[in-house]
C-alpha cells in the first residue's frame, strides 16, 4: 500500500513509519517543511500528483499550553488541516485516517469514556482537536478519526516518555497522583492506525493499551518496579498543585465499542507494553 504519513519527525509518526515499511508498504512521510498541510492547494497538488492509496495524519499542534496564547497556530494545524488533508484524500479516493486525543472529553466521568460519550473540549488544544474531528468527517465521509491518550515512545519528549531517563539519572520527580489516562505505546498505536487503514471503515476508534488505566504517579512507579529504581525518586503532587494555563480533563481513560466488533483485538496491557519500551 502507498501510504503518506505526515508530521514525519513525529514520535508517533516514526513508529507508523517503521511499522510500516516492515511490512512492505511504500511510504512516503513528509515533515512540515516538505508538506505544508495547513496549505490546502499544496496539500491537493500532492495528492494529486502522488496517488496515494491512504493517509494517515500524525501531525498536530500539541502544546496544550501555548495553545492557549497561540489559537490561529494551533486551530490551522489541528483543525484547518485535517480538513485539507481529508478533502484531498477524497479527490483521490484514500483511505484517511487522523488522530484525535481523549482531550475532547471534560474529565468529570470517573469511568471509560467510550463513542458514546458526548465531547466537551475545555481548552484551546482540546477544542481545536475536536473541530478536526468535525472538519474531517464533514469533508470526507470515509475519514477515521483515532483518539488515543498518554502516548510515550522512542524519540518521544513528553514527560511519559523520559521519566525513566531521569529516574536512571537518579533526579528527583513531582508526578501527579489524582489525573488518570490509558497510557498508550507509540508502537502499538502506530499498528492499530495502519490496521484501521486496511480496514477502511469510517467511524471514530478509541485507540490505547489496555488495562484498568493508572495516573501519572502509577506510571512512574511502575516503571521504578520495572527497572528497579528508587520509588523514594518519585514525589506524588496533585493536580491543583501545578499551575498550568490550559485545563486537562481529571479522568480521560479511554475504551472502544467497535474494535473487536470490526475485529480487531484489543491492544496489550499498558503494563506489558511499558515492559518492551523500557528493554
């Protein structure tokens, strides 16, 4: 399959990259400079030209803070530009699949949040993923929309993914006790995307490892067991203890309804995955 992948220096889209190649596909991955996809003739002339067969988009603006003060920035990259990409993806009859995140829900249900679950986005960054949503599926009625959450993974600059550098570096961390997610390893997520390209059915998925889900502090502790590590490294905080300019959902643990439906298996346990990241 030709596959574009954009965001190409992308932790996530570097995992697709690689997961892809090994299984034969011919992917062609740009980064912003080589595609603008906030351009939407640009993005068509490359469609046009390429043919590709699908479209998996790894690109975004993720800086849930600075999207705050940087709402034109952050809306062209997470919402105009899925819709350009998905519009372009029609013209030549792809497969389009986007990643959205569990950002789009407000946090207040304690339990999973599955499809059924009504959006309600509380920052600049949230809204702007869910205007993606809305942009790809009215453009394109055959757009995929992914949501994952807590994703880590080689390459990766996120706080989950580097504790375990600076936990090894024997440095002291503040790791929040009461926030909860589904953490989800890049790797793992990148085989779900390509998979739900193949499969070509349009709906939204909730991609993420499985598991009873954990909070950051969880997390960090899980991977002092892992590897041995100083627990004592680890300082619990809350979330009203950080000062952030965005708000982020308390609880944005995700689960899917169509997965297995569509057959497809459910990712492996966090705690497993976590497992193979930290070898």
């Amino acid at each position: 399959m030709k596959i574009l992948i954009t965001g190409a220096n992308g932790m996530v889209a570097k995992a697709t990259i690689d997961y892809c190649q090994s299984i034969g596909d011919e992917v062609v991955a740009l980064t912003r400079q080589e595609l603008d996809i906030t351009d939407a003739e640009q993005v068509e002339a490359t469609f046009l030209r390429e043919k590709f067969e699908a479209v998996i988009n790894c690109a975004a603006y993720t800086d849930v803070d600075g999207a705050e003060t940087n709402h034109e920035t952050c809306y062209r990259a997470n919402a105009v530009a899925v819709e350009n990409l998905a519009l372009a993806s029609r013209k030549i009859d792809a497969a389009f699949v986007t990643i959205s995140t569990d950002y789009v829900f407000d946090g207040a249900k304690k339990d999973f949040y599955t499809q059924r679950d009504t959006p309600n986005p509380q920052g600049v960054y949230a809204q702007s993923k869910l205007e993606g949503e809305i942009r790809a599926r009215n453009a394109y009625a055959r757009s995929i929309i992914v949501r994952s959450g807590w994703i880590y993974g080689a390459g990766g600059t996120n706080f989950l993914s580097v504790i375990d550098k600076l936990l090894a570096e024997g440095k002291s961390i503040k790791s929040i006790s009461d926030s909860y997610g589904t953490p989800t390893f890049a790797k793992d997520l990148a085989s779900r995307l390509r998979e739900l390209a193949e499969l070509d059915l349009p709906a939204v998925y909730h991609a993420t490892n499985a598991g009873s889900g954990t909070s950051y502090f969880g997390f960090a502790k899980k991977i002092c067991e892992i590897k041995g590590f100083d627990q004592n490294l680890i300082q619990s905080v809350s979330v009203n203890d950080l000062k952030r300019p965005a708000p982020r959902p308390v609880s944005s643990k995700l689960a899917c309804l169509f997965g297995e439906k569509f057959g497809l298996s459910p990712l492996r346990n966090w705690e497993k995955a976590l497992e193979e990241y930290l070898k």
